[in-house]
C-alpha cells in the first residue's frame, strides 16, 4: 500500500519569510533575514501528497452519487451531484420507481464521472506547474 506522503529533502526555504532559497544559502536572497546555520542541513522537507485511488473514488460514488467528487477534489462538482442524486432519490421514492429511468443513469455516470475526475486531479497534481512556487 502507499505511504501517505513522500518527503523530498532538497529544497531549503527561508526561516524568516518562507521563500525557496540556495540549501547552503547564509542570507536569503529575498528578505536578506540570515539562516540559522548548524552542522545539519537546513533544508526543510516538501510534504507531497500521493495521488488518489480511482477505484476508491468508483466505490464511494457506488455508495453515494458525488461522494467520489469530493473525494477526487472536485468538491463543488461532487456536492452538486449529491443534491441532484438526493432530489432523484426522493422522487425514485414518491414516484414508486417511475424516475428509476433518470435516477439508474444518474448513478452510473457518477461512479464513472467519479473515476475520470480522481484521474485528472492526479495529472494536476503531478504537473511541473502545480508544483510550490
């Protein structure tokens, strides 16, 4: 199973105003402040988060229309299908199963609404560009 973070040591920021600097800088090039130097490196790790599991996105949309949205990070996206999953619901319910004919597609495309958003936030966050500036 996959840890959940994975540390990267090579990057060392500024103990004053938090910009990436030189690991070895003395000064920080952006605010001047000076660096605690120490016979250890003081370079703070960057915490990368692990990408998400499409099949765990599949399966909680499985359970609840949206819920692999919000799992995937498409928040807004995945709470306007639990509002709309939860309006078919009721309607399924006092209708006595007529809108079973909107609310089965409803469900099956969130699951695999669910696993196609879990994939791009994974190439977003795997980007050169959404790395910290």
């Amino acid at each position: 199973m996959n840890s959940l973070v994975q540390e990267d040591t090579t990057v060392a920021f500024c103990r004053n105003c938090g910009n990436r600097i030189d690991e070895a800088a003395r000064y920080c090039q952006h605010c001047g402040g000076q660096q605690v130097t120490t016979k250890h490196s003081t370079a703070i790790p960057v915490v990368h988060p692990t990408a998400k599991d499409p099949a765990v996105a599949v399966l909680l949309s499985f359970v609840w229309s949206g819920a692999g949205q919000v799992y995937a990070g498409a928040t807004s996206r995945g709470i306007w299908m639990i509002v709309i999953g939860a309006i078919l619901f009721l309607w399924l319910l006092g209708s006595a199963g007529a809108a079973f004919i909107f609310a089965f597609p409803f469900w099956i495309w969130s699951m695999f609404d669910a696993r196609t958003q879990t994939i791009k936030q994974n190439q977003r966050a795997s980007s050169p560009s959404a790395a910290h500036p």
